[in-house]
C-alpha cells in the first residue's frame, strides 16, 4: 500500500494499473501558487520506478533502482510515477 506522507489538503493522488500489469500512480497539487513537496512511501522496495513529467516530455524524468519512497516537489501539473507490476497492497 502506497502512502502520501503529510499530503496537504490540495495535494492528490490516484492509482491506475495498465493492462501489461503496471502502475501508474499520478499525484498533483491544486495550490494556486507555489508548490509542496511530499513523500509517497511505496510501502515496499520497488526493482525500477520511473518519474514523468508531462510537461517536460515523454520520456523519464528520473530513474530510480531498488527504492521504497520517493520525494516529488509539486506544482500546477501532475507528476507520474510509473512502477512494475509488483502489487500495491
């Protein structure tokens, strides 16, 4: 199970499973200016986690290996994580 350490009120998050088994959690913030950082605990050591940004491009942002947490600094557009298909509790 995954877990937004101290989400403020305008920071979001959904999970999405792929039909190849993987996941793709999106989390965003609605703050109007500004941003926030937070923490999204994986809940257990991932193999690979890929970091988007939609803005930036297509492809990764960031490659992580052999992580159980991930620090993200949110701003006015979602930032996706994509993990194997490990389950998410």
């Amino acid at each position: 199970m995954y877990v937004v350490v101290n989400e403020p009120t305008t920071v979001h998050d959904m999970l999405l499973q792929k039909s190849d088994g993987r996941y793709e959690l999106l989390v965003w913030d609605e703050k109007v200016t500004g941003s926030d950082s937070v923490d999204v605990n994986l809940g257990r050591t991932v193999k690979s986690l890929k970091v988007y940004d939609p803005t930036v491009g297509i492809d990764p942002v960031q490659t992580l290996a052999n992580v159980k947490s991930v620090k993200l600094t949110l701003t006015d557009h979602a930032g996706i994580l994509e993990i194997p298909s490990v389950p998410l509790d």
